[in-house]
C-alpha cells in the first residue's frame, strides 16, 4: 500500500493557490483547479490538493496532523523553508539534523503543518 493523496484545508483558495503554486515552482508537480472550491498539484504517483470543506464549515488545523514532503537533499530543505516563509508560512522548526533525517517544519497560510525532508 502506498499514499495515494492528501488534502488540507483552506478557507482562502486563491490565497493558498498563489502559496503552493510558488511553494512548488521548481518541483515538476502540475496543477490542476478540479472545482472552485479544490486544487490539485500532481505527481508522478500521488497528488496534493487543498480544499475549501464540503461541509461548508471553516477549515481548520488537525491537532496532530502534518503533510511530510521528502524533497531529496539538505539545501532543497533550507529552500523550501525559507521560501514558504517568505511566502507568509511561519516557522515550526528551522531546518536541521533530526536524528536520521534533515527537516524543517512550517505552516501554511491556514495553519496546515508541513515538513521537508531529505
């Protein structure tokens, strides 16, 4: 069994567009606007997405939970860290060695918790 997707909440589309759409600039994945309300970013054998709740309540942050995205060397962690800083994600743990893995932790605009690994 392998993961298939995963998706986040947002309760601003466009604003969440505009920071994955830069977040992932460089990582070959296509988007893909499925509906007003969903967007997907692809890859070759899964797919990202964030989504307006079809509960029509506010999304919200799942206590616990986090995307982990495993980007491949140490130097696309800081990027990816800094860039989604910049782009107006906080900080939930500057890069660095965490025991086998480097990672970096940081929230996106909704406060959705995402890690970049080597």
């Amino acid at each position: 069994m392998k993961m298939n997707y995963f998706v986040v909440g947002t309760n601003d589309m466009q604003a969440s567009r505009a920071f994955y759409d830069a977040l992932f600039a460089q990582s070959g994945l296509q988007t893909m606007a499925a509906s007003e309300r969903m967007t997907y970013w692809l890859g070759e054998d899964f797919a990202f997405a964030t989504a307006i709740p079809f509960d029509g309540q506010p999304a919200t942050t799942g206590n616990g939970t986090m995307v982990g995205f495993c980007v491949g060397a140490a130097d696309a962690v800081k990027r990816l860290h800094a860039l989604a800083i910049d782009l107006g994600g906080t900080c939930e743990g500057a890069p660095h060695q965490r025991g086998p893995k480097f990672s970096a932790y940081v929230r996106d605009l909704d406060g959705n918790k995402l890690c970049f690994s080597d």
